[in-house]
C-alpha cells in the first residue's frame, strides 16, 4: 500500500478533545513529517484471514493507498478542516485513513457519514507507539470505541528492546490487545524515522510470525517501499 500524508489547514478554534489519549512515546530524531509522503505497505497472504472486513478486501487488493492524515497540533484543528480532508481522502479513492489518537473520531464519524453512498467510508488506522501500546494495552479499546478499525503500529528497531525476542515479544503483546478489541494489527517499522529509510527489511516475514495483518516494508523487498 502506499502511505501518503496530509496535512489539514490550521485555525484558531480548538476542536472537542476525545477522552482517549495515547502518550505517543517519541524517539530522539524522529520527525512526524507533514509533507506528502509516498511508502509501501506490504500485505502478506494471509491478510484476508488476519484482518477480515472492508479493511482485509482492500488492503488484500494490488497497491492500495492508505493515506496519513497528520498535523503538529491537532487540537487546534476546527472539525470542517478535518472534515474536508477525510471527505477528500475517500474521493480520490484511498483505500484507509491513518492518523493520531486525537483524529480518530473526527476523521471515523466523517467516514461514517458516507455510509450507503459511493465511494463509501473508509477505515480508520489508529497511529500508536509500540511501546505505548505495550505499556498501556487498553489504549486499542479505546481507539476501537472512536471508531477505529485498526491500530498501526509504529516501533523503531534501535529503541532498547531487551534480549534478541525483545522486540518480537512485543510485537505480539500489541497484536493480541489489538486482536482484543476486534482490531486488525498493521506494523509501521521505522515510519517516520529523520534518518534512513522508512519500513523493514523482511517486514511481512515478521508480521507473519506476530500476528499482524500487514506491515511496511523497505524498498527492494518484493511489495516494499521505493527506496
């Protein structure tokens, strides 16, 4: 799939503050960029099973879009502004929306107003920190009560992950309390990261082995990012 990120226009008033909030742990050098961006994210054969729903059938097509919905302060985002940017991602024919904890509900009840028309809504991928999602697994409910269809995953491979398993175990602590909420598990290996390129060498393979649906893949690997 591809991941394309855009920014919504800022204005003065504050939209209403969901009663979810991830703490988004950041890694030193990480930027959250808002220019557009253009990534891969690879699908493994077995997504249809992993996934199920509208989101499994898309994802499971050749070379889905998802878009990545992001703003430096979100809170400061009036609704029409979100509003205008969800409806556009749906209109230019995307395949899912990926955006922070704070947009989830906005962007999943703008979605929702399509229902029954064409295109119809797209699903909403909660953006979360691996280490947030391990430390406070509740957060997948509550992204799934926002309306969130899935979580993305976001980890870095340089983060302190203990023994060699480290990062693997929780990998799939992440995907069982994603599972937990009836939500699907997209892994965003190095998504974001300032330096070096984006997605995972092999990163289907270790999606596979945790439990995930999908994952970013580095350029070059068959269904990867272009490097």
């Amino acid at each position: 799939s591809r991941i394309m990120s855009a920014k919504p226009g800022h204005v003065a008033k504050p939209v209403a503050q969901s009663t979810w909030r991830a703490q988004q742990s950041a890694k030193p050098g990480v930027s959250r960029r808002s220019l557009l961006l253009l990534l891969i994210l690879h699908v493994r054969a077995a997504a249809s099973l992993a996934i199920g729903g509208a989101l499994g059938r898309e994802l499971a097509k050749a070379r889905p879009v998802v878009v990545h919905v992001w703003d430096a302060k979100p809170a400061e985002l009036q609704r029409y502004a979100i509003d205008d940017v969800s409806m556009a991602c749906r209109e230019a024919g995307a395949t899912a929306v990926l955006v922070g904890p704070e947009l989830v509900e906005a962007v999943a009840k703008e979605q929702e107003l399509a229902r029954g028309n064409f295109p119809g809504p797209l699903p909403v991928i909660a953006d979360c920190a691996l280490k947030d999602l391990v430390e406070s697994p509740e957060l997948c409910a509550g992204a799934a009560k926002l309306g969130a269809s899935a979580i993305g995953i976001r980890y870095y491979e340089e983060e302190e992950w203990g023994d060699a398993g480290g990062l693997e175990e929780a990998l799939k602590q992440a995907v069982a309390a994603a599972e937990a909420s009836s939500l699907a598990a997209i892994l965003l290996g190095e998504f974001g990261a300032a330096a070096g390129p984006e997605g995972v060498v092999g990163g289907s393979d270790l999606a596979a082995r945790v439990g995930a649906g999908a994952a970013l893949t580095r350029g070059g690997e068959e269904g990867g990012a272009p490097a």
